[in-house]
C-alpha cells in the first residue's frame, strides 16, 4: 500500500479496535467483524455505493462508499487525479464499472445512486493504518443490508 498520499483513491483505513459498548442488555460488543461475517479464508462482503448524479453530469467522477456489514470498515473509494492514467486509478474505474452495469438501486430506487457488494480482505498492519483490498474479478452476492 502507498502510505505517501499520493493515491487518495486509495482505501486505507485506520480501525478502532478499542470495545465498543451497545445498549443491549449491557453486553459488551467488539468494533470487529464478526466471524459470521468472514469466509473461511477471511474474506468480508463489502458494499460500496456510487451517487447518482443530476442528468447531464453522469461522467462526473465522485467519491464512492465502501463499509462492511458492521460499519467496522468505512472508507471513501476517490476517483484517480486527472493527471493519472487508467492503469494508475486503484481500481476505481473497474469498480465504477462494475456498479454501473451490475449494480442495484438503493432504497429510493436508481435516484439514490446504485450500489454493489464486493469480497474483499482486511490486512492489518503493525505501523500503521490497515488496509482493505477489494476483488474485482466478480461481485459478491447480493446482501440484505
């Protein structure tokens, strides 16, 4: 991973891996992704949503939501500077892409923007943020949530 923030595209993310409390009947809950959630080869399901955008500015590269099921992971996917070529975007035009022609609406139908789900990975690291790596060989199925 590029740690220089050269590539804003990128998807670090910096997790809080401290306990979080819930207010259901005062049991503690950790901030982590449940086992039930990961593979057994450790990959989650990520939803990344894309905006809709007003007609005429549909070419218009905006940042895109990436998050897991328990909002563990939360992160922006930014589109690559105007200065880097395709090969150089992080992958943001091939998820795009992806959203666009596979995606589905959200609650308020296609107005809301269009969203997909994704395996991916956490890496964790010992200096520093960690990192969400994102498949793009095939979409993951649809989920509830």
């Amino acid at each position: 991973a590029d740690m220089s923030g050269t590539r804003p595209h990128q998807a670090l993310i910096n997790f809080n891996d401290n306990n979080k409390k819930t207010k259901s009947n005062s049991n503690k809950k950790t901030a982590k992704t449940s086992s039930s959630d990961r593979s057994s080869d450790g990959k989650v399901i990520f939803k990344i949503q894309a905006a809709q955008l007003p007609p005429g500015m549909e070419d218009v590269l905006t940042p895109m939501l990436l998050y897991d099921k328990e909002k563990t992971a939360t992160t922006f996917l930014h589109p690559p500077s105007p200065d880097k070529t395709e090969e150089d975007d992080g992958g943001y035009m091939k998820i795009k892409q992806m959203i666009t022609e596979s995606g589905t609406g959200g609650a308020l139908g296609n107005l809301g923007g269009q969203k997909a789900y994704f395996h991916g990975m956490i890496t964790k690291t010992e200096n520093g943020p960690n990192v969400v790596s994102i498949d793009t060989s095939e979409l993951a199925p649809s989920q509830r949530w």
